[in-house]
C-alpha cells in the first residue's frame, strides 16, 4: 500500500532506482561482510 502511495506520487522509474539503490548497497555490504569473515578465517588457519 505504501508502495503504491510513492509509485503514484513519484514516478515508477525513480521508485525502481530507489529499490535498485537499495538491492545494491545491500549486496555490497553483504559482500564486504563475507570477505571480511572469509579474510579472518584466512589469518586464523596460517597461525
């Protein structure tokens, strides 16, 4: 509902570049987490 509320008060592409903003910088902290874990790991095992 609210969704659609902000899709008639905006138009659709600048609420399908917000939620793609969004997805984005999810997936990118998501990513630097991971790299980070897998980067820990690493230093764990060589000592």
């Amino acid at each position: 509902m609210l969704a659609g509320a902000i899709a008639t008060e905006w138009n659709y592409e600048v609420m399908f570049h917000v939620c793609a903003g969004i997805f984005l910088v999810t997936l990118a902290v998501y990513c630097a987490r991971l790299f980070a874990h897998n980067r820990g790991r690493r230093e764990w095992l060589a000592d």
